[in-house]
C-alpha cells in the first residue's frame, strides 16, 4: 500500500513529504495509522545530523522520521495478541522485551532488548517494509511516525484508553514523559525544593509541570526565547531567566546562596557550556539531571571533582524519565485526564505537509511542541 511520509534523505537535508511503499505487517507486526506525531529534538539531532557519526549516513538515510506518536491498529500480523484492529495506541521507541533484568525491576526504558533499536530493518526480522521508488527505509526508532502509516513491532505500540485525544497522548509517549519523569523520577523533587529547568521546549515545560506537581516551592525556568519563558511561567515556573549566568543571583537569593536543590538540563543541545553552569548552581547534596542529549563526538567534559567528593552533588543521566512506558504511560494519560497534567496548552498543529513550518517555528520557539496530523482520513 501507500502513505504520504516526511523523509530526509541525507546529513542537514530538509523534510520532504513523498509517497512511500508500505509492506503489510509480518507475524509479530502491526500497520499503525498515525493520528498524530509530535516533533521531538531527537528527530532534528537526526535530520542535521549532530549526532550521526561521520561515515555513518548510509546507514540511516533515505529515513522516515518520528517516534512520539498515537493512531489506530488498523491490522495486525500472525500471533499478535495484545491489539486489534481499531485498538488506540501511542509508539513506543523502548519496546520493551519484558524479561530482562531492567524490565523485571520496572526500569523498561533501559532493556537491554533495545540495544538495536536505532539500526537499520523491522524490530522483529531485521527486513525492510517501507521503500521509496524501491530504496529501503529506515524509520526513526523503527516507528517512522511522520507517516500515514507505519508497520511496526507489536511490541513497539502501547493500548490507550479511546477518549484520550491523539494529539495529547503522543506527547506523553516521549516528551511529556521524558520531562516529568527528570523532575519527578530522576531529579526525585520534594515538596519545598527549589528547581531549576534549563530549556522550556517539550521536555522542560513537562519538568516544570513535574516539578510543580509535587510540591516546588520554586521553579527558575530558563531559556534564551521569550515564548518559552512566558510558557514556562503559564505552566508553573516562578521565575524565568534567559540564561543561567543570569538565573545565577535568582537562585542566590531563592537559596541563602546555597544553590537550587533539583537542575534540570532539557535544551536543545546541552553543550559543556550549560552542564558546568548548571553543575555551578547545584547545591550541596543537589542533584543535576542531564536530560538533553550533546552533540555526537563531543570531546569528553572535564568536571570538578570537589564538587562531588566534597559537596555531595549528583549528575544523573534521563531516559525516558526514567520510568518504565508500559506503567508510565497509563500513569500519566491518568494525571492528564485529571487536569494535573495540561497538554493540550502546549500543542500547536500542523498538517504532515507542513513539516517545514512546524520545525522552524519550533526551533524559533513559535511553539511549545509542534504535532503533525499525518493520517488524512
Ligand atoms: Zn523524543
Ligand atoms: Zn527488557
């Protein structure tokens, strides 16, 4: 069959929305038409290309990005038991195996089942279904979400409860969940602390909403575009500071000079720039989660050991906010229904031909998290 999709083809190329060939799905497979996909930062970091390694471009282009999306199973392949045609499902890009000893500890998004997932061919037999004019492609964390429709792994798809809007429910199955999940799991907040979030896309809009969920008692939201500021403060941020430098006395003051209890990194690209300036406003016995990714091959960062032999100060890592998807995943759809979580403020829609817009203005901060509406009914 068909379906209109955005494709790169190589290093820094624009998105170029074609018709591709989709295969219909093998055992263990199903065909996911896409309601809507969100425009993560990890799609951009492949389309510029930032964090592929040099040499490594055939391996990843012509490729069909995506991987925060939700839709409809509109068939399924032999042996698939956990959906049905009509079913409501996010992706997943931690298809989780289930049995490994991360899953079996509650720790999905580190399985070690999704050690290929970045790689060329389908989860389940390493082929290729989707072609362009008959070149194989490869699909963003084997989901393609950018996309009418994909074939993916039945593992790679989460059920959904039919209620929840598609718009809202993709964005838990990346940045919402990745955000929260670093104020509330990984930062581990608590009611009282003073927090900081630096960048206030997708990612650090959900930290503040976090962040304030369990009981900030403030929250320093910084980033260079006004938009962002504003929104963070909309969604429970504080204060708002452009930079850290310029966040510095804020927190001074918010702290008796002591430094922020939680640093949250979730921008763009986290340079070693914003990771020493964020380490410097960590206080003692703080914890500093670095959420955002750095460009691929960055020369190793040098860090101050005193600060943590002396100081107690913790730098922890942030996948998928540290949480599990498959309980995650209900957890937060749950908080949304409730009004705990507000998703829909942070979503501004675009048709899945107007990729290029939806990227610039996200990249311009225009908007808080770009959705594409990829399935044209
Ligand atoms: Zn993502
Ligand atoms: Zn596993």
């Amino acid at each position: 069959m068909k379906a209109q999709a955005a494709v790169v083809t190589g290093r820094d190329e624009p998105w170029r929305v074609v018709e591709i060939d989709v295969a219909p799905p093998a055992a263990g497979e199903v065909l996911v038409e896409w309601h809507a996909a969100g425009l993560c930062h990890s799609d951009e970091h492949f389309r510029s290309g930032d964090r592929v390694a040099p040499g490594a471009e055939s391996a990843l282009y012509p490729m069909v990005g995506g991987h925060e999306a939700a839709g409809i199973v509109a068939e399924v392949g032999a042996g698939v038991t956990t959906v049905a045609p009509g079913d409501h499902v996010v992706a997943s890009f931690s298809p989780i195996c289930g049995r490994c000893r991360y899953c079996a500890s509650g720790r999905g998004a580190l399985c070690n089942g999704n050690k290929d997932f970045m790689l060329r061919g389908q989860l389940v037999d390493g082929a290729h279904r989707h072609h362009l004019d008959g070149e194989p492609l490869y699909l963003m964390a084997k989901l393609g979400t950018f996309a009418e429709r994909t074939v993916v792994a039945e593992r790679s798809v989460i059920p959904i409860p039919e209620d929840v809007p598609f718009a809202a429910a993709a964005l838990v199955s990346c940045g919402v969940a990745t955000g929260w999940g670093s104020a509330v799991e990984r930062a581990e907040t608590r009611p009282g602390d003073v927090v900081v979030v630096v960048g206030c896309g997708g990612l650090g809009i959900s930290a503040v909403q976090g962040a304030r969920s369990v009981g900030a008692r403030e929250i320093v939201a910084v980033d260079p575009l006004p938009l962002r500021r504003d929104g963070a403060k909309s969604f429970g941020a504080t204060r708002t500071a452009a930079s850290v430098d310029e966040a510095r006395g804020i927190i001074a003051d918010l702290t008796d000079g002591q430094g922020a209890d939680r640093v949250i990194l979730t921008p763009s690209v986290v340079t070693p720039e914003i990771l020493h300036a964020g380490l410097d406003v960590t206080g003692k016995d703080a914890v500093l989660v670095v959420t955002g990714m750095g460009p691929f091959g960055e020369a190793p960062v040098p860090l101050d050991i005193g600060a943590f032999a002396l100081l107690n100060k913790q730098i922890r890592g942030c996948l998928f906010g540290g949480m599990d998807p498959r309980t995650a995943t209900p957890r937060l759809l749950d908080l949304y229904r409730a009004g705990v979580l507000d998703i829909d403020s942070m979503i501004t829609r675009y048709p899945l031909s107007d990729i290029g817009t939806a990227l610039a203005d996200q990249l311009e901060g225009r908007n808080l998290r770009a959705v594409l509406e990829c399935h044209g009914g």
